[in-house]
C-alpha cells in the first residue's frame, strides 16, 4: 500500500518526542532523575531544551549518551531537519550561567552541556577546535567528549548511535526506520504500560513513518491481532482516541460512538496523522477521512 504523508500541512513537532526519547534512554535511572523540558530561565521566553537534574549528586549512570553528568545537565537538541551551529554552543553557554545565577542551591561547577544532532555535528565541531581551541575525542560511537572548557561538553551524533544501546534516539530519524525498531519499541512500551510516557514519541514516529506501522500491523494480524488491539494492549492509544471513545459511549450505543469516533479522528488529522492509520485505528470510511482533511486543508489556507 502507497502511503502520502502530509506535506506542507502539519509541521512535525520533534523537541517532545526528542524528550520521550531520552526519558527512555535513561530508564533504568529514572527514579533518580528528574526530567524538565523547556524548562523557563526567566519571565522572558528563554527555554532549555531539556534539564535533566540527578535527584543525588552522588549517583554514577553507566550509560554511554550520559556518563558526563554531574548534578545539573543542560541538552539542547536539533531536530533532523536543523544542524548546530556555533551561535547554539554561545547560546547554551549563556543559559548554563544564568541558570546557575539564579537558581537557588546550583553550583556552575555542576553543570554540564550535551549537544544533540542528527547528522556529523561538522559546524560545530570545527568552531570548537578551531576557533575556541578546544579538543575533541569520539569515546563512543557518535558521542564526541569536548576538553578545554570549564564545563564538561559532549556532542551527540545521534544517527551514529548503536540501535542496540541507543534504540529511543537512533529511531528518532527522517530516514527509513526498520520494522524491528518499531516492534522493539512496541514491545518495551507494552511492558511499560503506564509508565511508558510516549504519546509524544509515537506521534512523530507514525507521522514519519506510518508504513512502517502498517508492517507491523500485518505482522500482527499473523497473530491474530488487529492494529488496535496491539496499540491498546501497549497502552499506545492516543488519549484522543480514548476521549473519543468515552464521549460516544456516553452519548449513545450508536449515534454517540460514531461522533466521538469523528470527533476523534478530525483530531487525528490536526495531529498529522496519515489517513490510512486513522482509518485502521477508528475504523471509519477513508472517502470521509479524506474529506475532512480537505476540509481542514482549506480552513488553514489564508
């Protein structure tokens, strides 16, 4: 089956799926960690991408994308389509000092920086060593240590990342993603359950690659599954598609379900998700998803 992805409708929203992604990353550690994205600096709009901050200063994470860590880590990441570039590292560097200025109790000292790109990071790379006069080391696959600064720095290439240690980020990619990614994502997710915490993470990944999904959605019908089933029994299913649900159930057997299963998916496409996975999730007719997107399409014309 041929699958369009939306163009020029729905801008793919990549920083909270970048944050799901490295929640899950450090998973083993998340009892003693806590995650803040676009944590406010000021009354003004300056956001760090994400802080994460150890709950103990003492705890050492074995892991390869965070063993620079001290007490307070800044990460500033680029999504597929964007690059770092030097003004990022001044940027950053920026927040690292007001951050320490103004909140109580951190020391400058226990701060460090971590940049995240998808690509080989060559902009920045080469502002560092040449321009600063710093030096760089690749310690692991796509991780780049940065020495000569007063803060510890690293540099992630997160597409030369290991599939195996660095499932969550190496699948955050424009690039085609393979259907054992996805099952092992899946699979994690389903023994998760609540506390799997990426709604986020699935919307980029189905909007990107929904053809993916619908492979793993054949793999499952072998077993005797339907796509929903599979998503539900990993508690993947969009809270839109619960609400939905909820409101039909409420309002009637009949007439009730079908507007909440409408109201759910015209908010699946305000989301950006292809037809196609709508019409497997809701079950509803493609000729009327089609004509509620063109009808979305034309109300977000000037």
């Amino acid at each position: 089956m041929d699958i369009k992805k939306p163009k020029g409708i729905w801008k793919t929203k990549w920083h909270p799926a970048f944050v799901d992604a490295f929640r899950q990353e450090l998973f083993d550690y998340w009892d003693s960690l806590e995650f803040k994205d676009n944590h406010p600096l000021a009354r003004e709009a300056l956001e760090i991408d994400l802080l994460i901050i150890k709950k103990s200063k003492d705890l050492t994470i074995d892991k390869n994308i965070a063993r620079i860590f001290r007490a307070d880590n800044i990460i500033e990441y680029k999504s597929p389509a964007d690059y770092l570039a030097f003004k990022d590292y001044l940027k950053v560097y920026a927040y690292a000092n007001l951050y320490a200025a103004i909140t109580p109790g951190v020391d400058f000292a226990d701060i460090t920086l971590t940049f995240v790109e998808r690509r080989y990071p060559r902009t920045l790379l080469q502002y560092l060593t040449r321009t600063r006069g710093y030096t760089t080391e690749e310690t692991s696959p796509g991780i780049y240590l940065v020495a000569g600064d007063y803060l510890p720095i690293q540099i992630i290439e997160s597409g030369k990342l290991s599939d195996q240690e660095n499932l969550w980020l190496k699948s955050l990619r424009k690039e085609p993603l393979p259907v054992v990614n996805v099952n092992s994502i899946l699979d994690t997710a389903r023994n998760l359950g609540d506390k799997a915490q990426l709604s986020a993470y699935l919307y980029v990944l189905m909007k990107e690659h929904p053809e993916v999904f619908l492979e793993a959605e054949n793999m499952a019908r072998a077993r005797h599954e339907t796509f929903e089933e599979v998503f539900t029994r990993a508690g993947l299913i969009p809270e839109w598609i619960e609400r939905g649900r909820a409101q039909g159930l409420e309002q009637g057997r009949v007439q009730g379900l079908e507007q909440g299963l409408e109201s759910a998916a015209r908010n699946a496409l305000a989301k950006g998700l292809p037809i196609d996975v709508i019409h497997d999730i809701t079950g509803l007719d493609i000729q009327t998803i089609e004509q509620w997107c063109q009808a979305q399409h034309h109300q977000l014309k000037p």
